[in-house]
C-alpha cells in the first residue's frame, strides 16, 4: 500500500513526511543540540527546588530516536555521569506512553508502576540498548555527535524529568517526540524538564491525568512530603508522585501553563 507524501512547512524548514512526525529527516520538528543546551541551562538556572545541580538532557523523536543530547556543566563530569543515560530513557519512556491526545510524564507513572499497581512491571518493558547507551568515545558525550544521537536507545524510567514534546502545527497539536532531564532530585528534574520544554516552544499539551487543565502532564504530589506525619504513601488519585521536599509542590504549581 502507498502511502501519500505531504510537504509540511516549519518556519523555514521543509520537509517531505507521509506525516508530520515521520519526515524524512527524522529530528526536523525538532530542536538540536545548540537549542537544547541554551534552554536546559536557562531551565537549569531557574527555581527547581532541588540542589542547584548541573544536568543532563536528551530529546527523542516520536521514533525514539536519539535526536540531541546535552548537558549544562563545564564538562561531561561536571553532573552525574549516570544521568545521560537516564536523561534518554525518560525521553524514551514519555515519548512510549504518551499519544496524540493524552500526555504522560514520567511522573505520573511513579504510582501506578508500584507493586498492586495498574502498571506494574512496566518499569521492566523495553530495556536499554547497552551499546548505544555506552558506545562511542566518551569525550563526544553530550555534545552534537554523541553516540546516541541517531540510535533508539530504549529504556523506561518512572520518575520525574520525562516530558513528551507537542508543537503547533498546521493550526493543530502534533505530538513530535519527548525530553528527558536528569541531574538532579526526580522533583527539580520534572521542573527543569519543564522549564526547557516551555523555553523550546513545544508544549502545546493536548491534555494529561493531572487535575490542573493549565498543566495537564504536571508532576502530581498526591503522596505527600516523605518526612511528613500527613504522608500516606499512597496516591489517592493512582497518578502521584513523592514530595523530594516541602518547597517543590508549590514551584510546580507556579509552573508556565502550557500553550493553548
């Protein structure tokens, strides 16, 4: 069966697609390394509730292919090093279970993916493909020809830093792909995350599980603060996420709305 072609037109971008997040070069929608490394470090330098640490970022097409891997430190030793692989798997894991019409965090997934969870065990799917995660020389590590870039790393990780990735596109939200962020606290990482997509443009959000229709995939602390006597450990809505500390609950409630 034929597929028909489409030109789509992005800025000055053209590509040829049979849709407009299967273009023939599978990252035009979305941004590179220079585009990500200058939102991450802005988000980076915001107010995160976390503790101030440098961080990685990956962006994934709706492929999951690697498109753009950077990170915000003086060099690729300046934030965790085990954070650029978990960076990919989030943008990995938000791109997989997030669809046209309904976004999901990696956030949101914490919950549900405990034992007696709706998702159980899905934190087991889709390994990591080792020899991208560690190919390559590791001084290219986070810079535009990084080993992963080009290659599907896989992976699942459910915890805050996981956004799927929506742009404007013919009057319509069109999901493109995903970010992922990690450096930090899972709660800073989902605000950074945040931060960075908002920054790159590309949160037109169709809608989420969340309650706040401003920010339908936002991090949902339903748990409460780990040291708290208030803390049930259990999600009442089944999408929560723990509280790193008594500040970032009110940070992501002040977040950026997503675009209309």
């Amino acid at each position: 069966m034929k597929r028909t072609l489409t030109i789509l037109t992005i800025g000055m971008a053209t590509a040829v697609a049979a849709s407009p997040v299967l273009a023939e070069d599978p990252c035009a929608l979305l941004p590179g390394h220079g585009s990500l490394l200058t939102a991450l470090t802005s988000a980076r330098n915001g107010t995160n509730g976390g503790f101030n640490l440098d961080m990685w970022g990956t962006v994934v097409n709706r492929d999951g292919i690697v498109c753009a891997v950077a990170f915000t430190g003086a060099d690729r030793g300046s934030q965790w090093p085990g954070s650029r692989v978990i960076s990919a798997q989030k943008a990995n894991t938000a791109n997989a279970f997030s669809l046209p019409g309904l976004a999901l965090s990696t956030a949101d997934l914490y919950s549900a993916v405990q034992p007696g969870g709706s998702l159980y065990g899905l934190q087991h799917s889709n390994p990591v493909d080792t020899e991208v995660a560690y190919g390559g020389e590791a001084a290219d590590f986070g810079q535009s020809d990084d080993p992963m870039v080009g290659h599907r790393l896989g992976g699942v990780n459910v915890f805050g830093g996981g956004l799927a990735l929506y742009a404007r596109i013919g009057g319509k939200k069109v999901l493109v792909g995903a970010i992922g962020v990690s450096g930090d606290s899972s709660c800073a990482d989902h605000n950074i995350a945040w931060l960075t997509r908002h920054n790159l443009g590309l949160d037109y959000v169709p809608a989420g599980v969340g309650p706040d229709r401003l920010r339908p995939d936002n991090i949902v602390y339903d748990i409460g603060y780990a040291s708290s006597a208030e803390s049930s450990g259990a999600s009442t809505s089944g999408w929560g996420h723990p509280a790193c500390n008594g500040v970032v609950a009110g940070i992501a409630a002040n977040l950026p709305a997503v675009k209309p």
